[in-house]
C-alpha cells in the first residue's frame, strides 16, 4: 500500500507524535494552518469518514479531547475538521482528523 500516513503509522516516515495508543495517531501538520494543528489518524487503514465503524470513531473523539488538553486548547477552544473525497479537499485517502487551535479561528469554513 502506498499509503503516506500507513507509512508515517509503521515507522517509515518520521513524524512529529504528540498521542499514540493502540488504535489511534497523532502528528503534527507539516503545513500548519494553526498555531496548534495536529492530525490524529486512525491506525487501522480507511478512506474517510463514510468507511468509518463505531469503534474507530470512538477511539478518535477520545484521541481528540486528549490532544486538545496535552495541546493547551481544551478551554480556550478548537476546531475539528475531516475532509471527505476530492471536492472535500481531503488530500490523502487515508481517514485524519484536523485538530486546529492556539488562536481564535475564523469563523468561515470556506
């Protein structure tokens, strides 16, 4: 599988971990749109979001309130975004989240 986060997942790509347990990965985002943006990405491979079971969305909104207290973003507020297929912008086919905060965010998700 050429899958650029399966690899950031094994080991072959280095990243920049901020939360790991057995079902879910969190980075840094090479290219911040935030002062805080980290993409948590579930270990098991899928798609996006409409490949998504129960267990996985758990095991992610639990990685999320997580991150976002290791983050320091937890009172003052964040963002959670998920692009879903090429007119959703999702530019890796492999389910992530973006966890975007640090800042007051705009309010237009255009």
């Amino acid at each position: 599988m050429d899958c650029i986060f399966c690899k950031i997942i094994a080991g072959e790509i280095p990243s920049d971990k901020v939360y790991e347990d057995e079902n879910v990965l969190a980075f840094r985002d090479i290219n911040p749109q935030a002062p805080v943006h980290v993409l948590i990405v579930p270990k098991k491979h899928m798609r996006n979001i409409l490949e998504c079971d129960a267990q996985t969305a758990a095991a992610v909104t639990e990685a999320v309130g997580k991150v976002a207290r290791q983050e320091g973003v937890s009172v003052s507020g964040f963002r959670v975004v998920t692009n879903c297929g090429r007119d959703g912008a999702q530019s890796v086919e492999h389910l992530h989240f973006h966890l975007l905060g640090g800042d007051k965010l705009s309010e237009s998700m255009a």
